[in-house]
C-alpha cells in the first residue's frame, strides 16, 4: 500500500507535468494474499504487493469537435517512470484522430465517506489464513471427503484525481473464503465474503459444504426437461452478471443490444422482483466513487419488475447528454459502465417454504460455465455443480446427476413462485463486484443435456 | 540481474528453503479499438515485477511485489519462505520435484516486423479502413476493429543452476459486426478472423498484415446483416462439420483442459474444477477414433503455447497426447509428473512436460496447454463437403460452455451452413451444438490436410486463484463429426 499521501504525491506530480488539456491520475495500490487448498492440505500459498498508475490524457480538437484521448499506465511509481508514461498518453492522443463523442471528463462533486476497511483483514497473517483453511480441511478429513477451496485477504487502495479538480481517495479490505468438499460420487460447495476477516465463520462454511456433499453422494441420472427449481443464491448470483453483461450498462443499451432497449418503464419481470447498485450502502461492501472519482449513486435498474434505467460512466452519458451515474471501470473502456453493487430484493418465503411447496422440481446449489446464447432475451447456457437435488412431495427425495440448462433468465423471472426472505452477500467476477442475492423458485425451468456425476 | 536473482535465492536457502526460484518479468501491452470510425480506445500498459517461490519444510510459499530494489527481494523472500512454513501446517506430503532442472539460454520470438516499431498512425489507418468496409453494409449497427500487441521479458532463475532469458512478442487483431433488427429484437454478429476480438499470434507485425482485415471487412459486415434473415438453425441428430477457429476452441474446452494434470489431481477443483481423465485411463483410455491425434507442441511456430522453457525451466517439448485416438499423455509440471509416476509406474514420463505457466510476476506457474493441436489428416475441405450427403457446416464460436470434468459441452457458433448432397447450402443463424467429449471425438471420420491447417490463438484462458489468463495455441483444421445434437434454442 502506498497511503493516502504518496497517492495524492503521485496525482499532483502528474497532474502538474501535464500539458493536455484535460489529465486525470488513477493510482491504485494492493497488498494480497491467498491461501488455496486441495485435497485437504494447502498447496499454493501466495502474496503480492502491486500499484498502478494509469494516466488519461484529453486533447482538446481546435475545431471544437471532440477530443483525443491516449491512456497510459505503469506499476512503477518512480518519478522517471511516471513521467515517462505520462508522456506516452500524450504521444498517443496526439496521433489519434478526435472523438467526437468526448466532452470531458467529470467536473468534482462532493463525495460520501463510507467505511469498508478492517484492520484486521488487512494485518491477516499466513497462520490466520492457514488454521482457517485448516478448520475447513479437518471438518473434510473427518467426513471421510476431501476439501478443496480458497481464502483471499486483501486491502486496496484507489485515488483518483483530474485536472478539473476532481480528488478523490477510498481505502477497503476484502476477506473471501470458498470450498469444494468431494467424495468419490459427489460435492458440495459454500462460500462467504466480508471486509471482515474475523466475520468468516470458516467452521460454518466448512459444514455447510460438507453436509451438501455427503447429501449428494451417490446421485441418480434424470432425464432432462422443464421443471420447477429452487436455486439457491450461488445459482442466482448469475442472474445478475448475466444481466450485467448482456443490459444494464449503458454502451450494450446505446448499441441496441441490451434487453432494457424499448423497455423503460415497461414491466419486463415479475413485480415481485427489484434490482439496484448502490456502492454506497452499508449493507453490501461500500465504495464510495467510481473509476473517474465520480460520487456511486443508487440506480434502480428493475423496480418492481419495471425496466427503470441502465448505468453511465461520463462518455455513455455524455452522448446523451446526461450524468454519470457513478459507474466507471478504468480507462479505455469500450465496454462501458458496470453496475459492481447490485442488490436482488428479498421475498417473503423461504428455502425450506420453497421445497415443502414443491410436487416435482430440482434443487440447484450453484451453476458452472454459464455463457450467453442469446444475449438479447438472456438465453444463458451453463450446468449445475456441487449439489443437484430432485424434490418430491415437498421433500429433497434424492440427489441427481449434473445437467446442462439453456434458459432465458429473463424468462425465469417471469416465471417465478418465490423469493426467499434471506438474502447473502456474495462476491463474483474474479472478485470485481459484491452481490446481495436471495434463493429463487422458479417453474419451466428448461434442461436441455445431462452429465455423467 | 543475475545479482539481483542470486540476492532471492541465496537469501531463500539461508532461510531454509530446500528448493527455490525467482522470476524477473516486465510485460507491455498496447491495444487500439476503433468502434464506429472513432478511436474508442488507445492504451499502453507497463507492469514490472518479480516472484520468489521456495518449498520449505516439503511446502509452497510464493510472494511477489512490483518494486525491484535489494530491499524488496530481501522482505519477499523473507515473507515466501514465511507463507511456505504456515503451508506446513496441514501439510500430508512433501512437495518432491524430481530431478534438477538446470537449463541456461536465452530465446526470442522470432519477429520479421517489431510491432513496437510500426508507427501508431499505421495501426490507427488500418483500423480505421477495415472499420470503414465493416460499415459499408447499411444495417450494420456496432463495427469494432481492435489490435493488440504483448511483449514479455522475463528471467527465471532456481537454485538448482538454471539461468534463462526470454522475450516473448504477440501480435493479435480482428474484426467484428453487430447487426441489429429492433423491431424483432435480434441481434446477430460476425467477427473475423475469430470471434471475441482478435486472433492472436506469436509474431510480428507481418502477422497482422497478413490477416488483411481491410480485404475481408466488407465481407464480414454482409455477412452480419444477412444473419438477421437467415433461417434457425434447425434441431436434430445430424452430421457436423466444424470450421477450424470453432474446432480449435473444442479441442482447447475438451482436449487441453482436460488433460491438465493439476486438474486431474483435483487441485483447481474449487475452481475450474477436475478432469474426467483419470490416471487410471493413461495409455488405455480410447479418447476418440483413429482419426484422431492430439499433441501439445509448446514448438510450433506462431503458436501463443510457444517458448523456449516454461516457468520451471524445463524446455520447450512436443508431447503426444492422442495417438490415432488412444490416450496417451498429460500436461505435467515437475511435481505432477512424479505424482503420475508413482501412480502409473514407469511408464510415465520421469519429467515434467514442461506445462508450468505464469501470468506475470506476481502470479504462481500452473499447469497451462502450451499449443494443444489435433495434426492434420489427409482431407481437402472441397472432398469433405462433397463426401458428406446430409449435414451442417459450422464456424466462429459464440457462446461456449462445458462442465467440471469436461464431458458435457455445448458451443454456438456465429454462422452455420447447410449441407445438402455434397454441397453448401442456405445460410443457417443460432446454431448450436452438444455433446459428450468421448463420443463427439469418437465420432470424428474425417480430418483435412496441412494446407488447411493453421495455429489459431486463445488468449483469454482463464484459470487459478487468484485469476491468471493464459495465451494458448490450438492448431486445426476443418473435421467432421458423425451422429451430432444439433440446435437447442428454443
């Protein structure tokens, strides 16, 4: 970690060099750590200390159409080398043709402070980690099963500072924990995500996954088809990058290839469903700016099953005239926005409500190597993993092989018959977003192929 | 720098490490995009580093830090050998390596064109004359030209003696149209010369001039809007032929993954998850028909898997992996490979096959494909289609996915064809394909021949904890599959 002051030494040191019309500074610095496990013993244990410096650059055009903008980064944080990447973000702007959708980068606007740092997690020793992947692997070794898993600690830092006066600086921690318990016929899988490493209950996460695995031993083929699921909230953690991916980003909806297009304000969804961002609530890991410095705001993106609104970073609003919505990934970024802290609204049921109301359906712990096949309606192919169950007569009657599902997601939110109450907090795309997600029922869920475990 | 590499390792066997390693990387990368005939995106990234990996006590510990100063090496030495002794706590074997790797050399990917010496107004011109013919189509809506360039300098150091230098250069490009009917809510796309941005290879500029990206634009571009009207493809049990970017991307999910023996041994089980190739299938396992032959050829030239020794020192090797269909070889480290060992018995190989690959410095090396090709057979692409009487043609991946033993798949592809009695027919959209890798191999009866035949780059692998993203090559050409389920859109 470089601390707040280096920081804002780096970004006023730049800011100062520069010669562009417009210079934003984003430095970021880590310090990281993973312990993984397989086979009930620890096999990589791994640390790293890293910083960037990425430099953005806008040349303004002399016709007053558009800009240049030439981005370079670094993880030296040495003056020569600063200095030498600022001069090659220069280099580039100057030989590029102007964009004429550019209008500038963001002017400062008040920023909220948010608490999401621990000390703890950020002082984890390799023996913390150790015994905590440790508690998961004897609770395996007694089973009878093997774990597999990891447990990640982390702090990070970010400022971000333009020349329009934007300054901007937010410290967080991390502490991630998940495992794959396996026997001879079967898995079982959990996992948990804080600032907090002393929030993990590893013992907790270890039984939930081994009670899931010793439960799905022995599973039995079923033939694939429509039926009623109860997905857990692993499985509906993909609902949500799925819809990410394929429509609330600003750029998928602005080249008419999301499924919010023609829809705001439309119910899209059943009404019991409510999905926002909010980076600054407490009840997620907060973080209070986005990767221009620009203040998170909440965005409603489906509320109460109506299309309301996608998300912006500065470019996408610009070209339509509006704000940022506080959704920046860092620059270039021809993808466009991304909402990082979505909350799927909880219902008023639970997982055990679900399976005791159920004639015939199948219980999903989680799903594997989910891919778009139809982005527009959200058609998503992948496979269940780790705990696959047919329910009968209200009752989990006996585990099943792994089948492979081709659905639209959006569909199945229209086919819903409950949300749980409880929601949990969820870590996804290689630790990028933190997701508040409760377990689904859903009917017509449709399985196209079946595995052989 | 080897004062710099000797202070990590001496300082590691002073601290006990019975085993260690240092690796020295500084890796730059440039990448344009032009969308819509406006530069949307122009970078140039640096990231330097270096990572001490030591076993002490019979354990890992690896740590890193992007500050190269005598200082630094001495805390992460200091803080690996540290991570190694906590790693003893559960420990139930000791790590054991086999025999000493003790390469020394120098290896450099050989470049006709230094991409870093072609002037950014060439590559932004090229851009934005293939964006131009993308265009050219009126109902093209999104048009997305994009290079990117890898370069990779690295020393790697043990101490058991090895001493290397490598730098490694890519150069990727492509070409994609989005194609948009509002009114029915469709979207089609066509990308060239393979889907998700760019094919890659190790090479120069003279590879990117060779894709001709302005020569095929406008062409791509049709094709996307024709899409929109094209007829479904249909559902059924029928004859496939795949293209050779689909084919090179079926081998990499169902051939190269699986035969990943840190997979097999189930350490990326919480992740990536394990193998269907158990030991007790090596050598004995009938993989797929006679007509297949697998290899991983960290050789070959052009090929992203391609080097002069992977991260453990050990050289650069062409393993055979299928042999007229028989399973016969894994990609292995040198820990692997004596695990498989002491399984299999000598039959095995008695080192490592030289697999182990890290993205950067801070990044621990596991077990990546290298090039993982199916070898050409004796087929011309003309003779297939004319041999096969009822069938569908498919090329360009969309959407992939497969489960965590790698046996179930399904992929679609941007853009089918049907095959009517020996010959090309109606466009076909939406096509999809599934099976189970065994079978879909074993019902393989046709492969063309090397003028058909080419290494094609993946180099968005995804694997480990923490992430690493790996450049893969998969050499294919044009094959085809018997008895296949085709089309499960609804």
């Amino acid at each position: 970690m470089l601390g707040q002051e280096r920081i804002k030494q780096i970004a006023e040191l730049i800011l100062a060099r520069s010669m562009a019309d417009q210079t934003e500074v984003m430095v970021s610095a880590s310090d990281s750590a993973l312990t993984r496990f397989a086979n009930s013993t620890i096999h990589q244990n791994v640390a790293e200390t890293d910083a960037e410096v990425r430099i953005r650059v806008v040349l303004k055009d002399p016709s007053g159409s558009g800009a240049k903008i030439g981005v370079a980064s670094t993880n030296n944080v040495e003056e020569a080398a600063l200095c030498r990447t600022l001069e090659a973000a220069l280099s580039i702007a100057r030989l590029q043709p102007p964009n004429p959708d550019f209008h500038s980068l963001p002017a400062p606007q008040p920023i909220t402070e948010v608490a999401s740092y621990s000390e703890a997690t950020a002082g984890c020793s390799p023996e913390t980690r150790a015994r905590g992947a440790g508690a998961i692997c004897l609770l395996a070794r007694d089973a009878g099963v093997v774990a597999s898993g990891a447990l990640t600690t982390a702090s990070l830092e970010f400022g971000i500072a333009n020349s329009l006066g934007v300054s901007a600086y937010h410290r967080t921690t991390q502490a991630d924990v998940n495992t794959v318990i396996m026997s001879d016929t079967s898995a079982g899988y959990a996992s948990a995500f804080s600032m907090d490493v002393r929030t993990l209950d590893f013992e907790a996460i270890g039984r939930e996954a081994v009670t899931k695995c010793m439960k799905s031993r022995n599973p039995k083929p079923l033939e694939p088809g429509e039926y009623t699921v109860i997905l857990e909230p692993y499985a509906v953690q993909d609902f949500l990058h799925m819809m990410t991916w394929t429509g609330f980003g600003a750029v998928a909806y602005q080249e008419g290839r999301s499924f919010m297009v023609g829809k705001l304000g439309q119910q899209i969804v059943d009404r019991r469903v409510s999905i926002w961002d909010d980076g600054l609530s407490s009840e997620g890991v907060p973080f209070p700016f986005d990767f221009e410095g620009v203040p998170k705001q909440r965005v409603d993106l489906i509320e109460a099953g109506v299309a309301r609104a996608v998300v912006y970073d500065s470019y996408s609003a610009g070209k339509e005239s509006r704000h940022s919505t506080g959704h920046a990934l860092p620059a270039p970024n021809p993808m466009g926005p991304m909402p990082l802290n979505l909350f799927f609204a909880g219902g008023d049921t639970s997982i055990e409500e679900m399976i005791r109301g159920t004639q015939r359906g199948i219980y999903v712990t989680r799903f594997h190597y989910t891919r778009p096949v139809d982005p527009v309606r959200v058609v998503i192919t992948g496979m269940t993993r780790d705990g696959t169950f047919l329910v009968e007569n209200g009752e989990v009657a006996y585990p099943v092989k792994n089948l492979r599902f081709t659905q639209s997601y959006l569909e199945s939110l229209n086919s819903l018959d409950g949300i749980s109450r409880a929601t949990r907090l969820l870590t996804g795309m290689g630790g990028m977003t933190c997701d508040s997600v409760p377990a689904l029922k859903v009917h017509q869920f449709r399985f196209t192929g079946a595995t052989e475990f | 720098m080897r004062t710099f590499t000797d202070r990590a390792l001496n300082l590691a066997q002073a601290q006990g490490a019975s085993y260690a390693d240092v690796r020295v990387v500084r890796r730059l990368t440039q990448q344009i995009t032009v969308k819509n005939g406006v530069v949307e995106a122009l970078s140039d990234d640096e990231s330097q580093g270096f990572g001490v990996r030591v076993v002490v006590d019979g354990a890992w510990g690896f740590a890193s830090s992007s500050t190269l100063s005598p200082q630094e090496v001495d805390r992460v030495t200091a803080q690996a050998v540290k991570i190694a002794r906590a790693s003893t706590l559960f420990k139930v074997r000791d790590v054991r390596l086999g025999p000493p790797v003790i390469s020394t050399g120098t290896y450099r990917t050989p470049v006709q064109i230094d991409p870093w010496k072609v002037s950014l107004d060439d590559k932004i011109a090229l851009l934005l004359q293939a964006n131009q013919g993308l265009r050219s189509s009126p109902g093209v809506r999104v048009a997305s030209s994009s290079l990117a360039f890898w370069r990779e300098d690295k020393t790697f150091a043990n101490s058991e003696g090895a001493y290397l230098e490598q730098t490694k250069t890519e150069s990727g490009g492509g070409i994609e149209a989005i194609a948009v009917d509002r009114q029915r809510g469709e979207v089609q796309k066509r990308s060239f010369p393979n889907s998700f941005g760019r094919d890659q290879r190790s090479e120069g500029w003279e590879g990117i001039l060779a894709m001709d990206l302005p020569g095929n634009a406008a062409r791509i571009g049709e094709e996307a809007v024709a899409l929109l009207s094209a007829d479904p493809c249909p559902s059924g049990v029928t004859t496939l032929i795949l293209g050779p970017t689909q084919l090179a991307l079926q081998i990499h999910e169902s051939c190269g993954h699986p035969i990943e023996l840190d997979r097999v041994f189930g350490t990326e089980a919480s992740y990536a998850g394990t193998s269907f190739l158990t030991p007790e299938k090596y050598g004995t396992f009938r993989y797929g028909s006679a007509a297949v032959n697998l290899t991983a050829d960290a050789t070959l030239p052009g090929g992203l898997g391609t080097f002069g020794w992977d991260d453990e020192g050990v050289p650069a090797q062409c393993v055979p992996i299928v042999r007229e269909g028989l399973f016969c070889g894994y990609l292995t480290s040198r820990e692997t490979a004596q695990q498989l060992r002491e399984i299999v018995g000598p039959g095995a190989p008695e080192t490592s096959g030289g697999a182990m690959r890290a993205d950067g410095w801070n990044r621990i090396p596991i077990i990546r494909m290298t090039n993982v090709n199916l070898e050409p057979g004796s087929w011309s692409f003309d003779d297939l289609v004319a041999d096969t009487d009822d069938g569908i043609y498919m090329e360009l991946n969309k959407s992939w996915s497969i489960d965590d033993k790698r046996l179930n798949f399904q992929f679609g592809t941007e853009i089918a064809y049907e095959i009517k009695n020996g010959k090309m027919g109606r466009m076909l959209k939406n096509a999809t394909y599934t099976g189970m890798t065994p079978r879909f191999w074993g019902s393989c009866d046709a492969v063309c021949g090397p003028t058909h035949w080419r290494v094609w780059g993946t180099p968005n692998c995804g694997k480990g904890q923490p992430g690493q993203t790996a450049h893969t090559g998969h050499g294919a050409a044009p094959a085809r599959f018997r008895d296949v389920q085709v089309g499960v859109l609804k």
